[in-house]
C-alpha cells in the first residue's frame, strides 16, 4: 500500500500553521500540506483528500474541547498518526493525549529543527512525548484517575463533556446505550463520584478550558 504524501495541520492561527507546515516539509520532503482551522474544516479535508500520511492537531480549536478534536479526527482516520501541538506545557494534557493514543505531544514553542525530528520519529512509527516533570500532587491525582479509565471510558466521558445525551453519546461511538451506561457507572467507581458533574469536575485538567491553546 502506497503511504499518503500528503500533511494534515489544523491549528487556527495562520503564523502556527506556516511553522509546522515549515516542519513537516523538512521532515517529509516532497509532501503536500493542507490546512484547516477548525475541526469541521478538517474533517472536510479528510473526506476530499481521503486520507494522510500525518496530521498535526492543535489541542484547543474554536468547535472543540479538550481532545475532542482527537476523537473525531482519529474514528474518521483510523490509524494514521495525530500528532497534538498546544502551547500548555502541561503534564497532565500530555498524559492525557498519550493514554488516548495520539502518536506524540509537541510544543509550539519548540525550535523548528526539534519539530522536524520529532515529526521524522514519529512517521517512522515510533511515538514521542516530553519527558514528564515534578507537578504539584493535583496533576499527580489527575493523571493516577486518567490511568484508571479505559480509552473506551475516556471517550464516553469526553462526550460526556460536550453535553451530549446517553442517546448520543452511544451513535457517536457506535455502542448500545446500555454500553454507555456501564461505562458510566465504572468511570463514576473509578473517579470515586456519584453524578456526571462530580465527574466532569474532577475530570477538568483532562477536559480543558478555553485558555491558551
């Protein structure tokens, strides 16, 4: 099977785009970019192009929250790599990202040279993601309550999130409700909550706000 030449990046700001697009030829030479400024002008992308070798993903985008974007991206694109880009350095979204199987987490801020190299690893099919650090004991209990979960669960408590219904949440995902709702009562044990509120509330560094991207 011939390897797509062609580079997803969706990240709304025009300058961030033109810099990973910079890395992404240098670590690809010859490849064609796309871009996109939201989730629902890359999914547009996907359905004309069809498919990529590798798309670069920012963490925030305006019709998205959290890791979202990932979800929708990666059940239209099965196993191409999404790699997340966001300027948080935070060790908790990292961990996050990684548990939910996006091939790396890069940093805005990264020298241009960092980010081809990291782009050569990761097409080359390894993952890359920084090397955590110290964080204060709050990331520490976030990340301990991420591991908990199954990716399974995390997706229905990401839907959860958007304020869909169990209904929804079960097409989305293609599962029963009654899938939905076990999922619900284990991630509930888990996190050591009573009600989806609790569980979003504890769930917060995982889901994001609409701060810095």
């Amino acid at each position: 099977m011939t390897l797509s030449r062609h580079v997803l990046i969706a990240d709304d700001h025009p300058l961030t785009r033109e810099g990973l697009s910079l890395a992404a030829r240098a670590a690809l030479p010859g490849v064609s970019v796309d871009n996109a400024g939201s989730i629902d002008e890359a999914t547009k992308a996907i359905a004309t192009r069809g498919g990529y070798r590798l798309v670069l993903l920012d963490f925030i985008l305006p019709d998205a929250r959290g890791f979202s974007g990932l979800l929708q991206l990666q059940h239209l694109l099965g196993d191409t790599p999404i790699v997340m880009v966001s300027a948080r350095q935070d060790a908790v979204i990292v961990e996050a990202a990684r548990a939910l199987g996006a091939a790396g987490f890069l940093f805005k801020s990264d020298p241009l040279d960092d980010l081809a190299q990291s782009l050569r690893t990761i097409v080359a099919g390894q993952s890359v993601f920084p090397v955590p650090a110290t964080t204060a004991a709050a990331a520490g209990s976030a990340r301990d309550r991420i591991a908990a979960l199954s990716g399974a669960q995390l997706k229905v408590l990401l839907a959860l999130a958007d304020g869909r219904l169990n209904k929804q949440i079960a097409g989305d995902l293609d599962i029963t409700e009654a899938t939905v709702k076990a999922h619900l009562t284990a991630i509930f044990r888990k996190l050591g909550v009573s009600n989806r509120a609790q569980a979003l509330l504890a769930m917060q560094p995982l889901l994001g706000d609409a701060g810095t991207t």
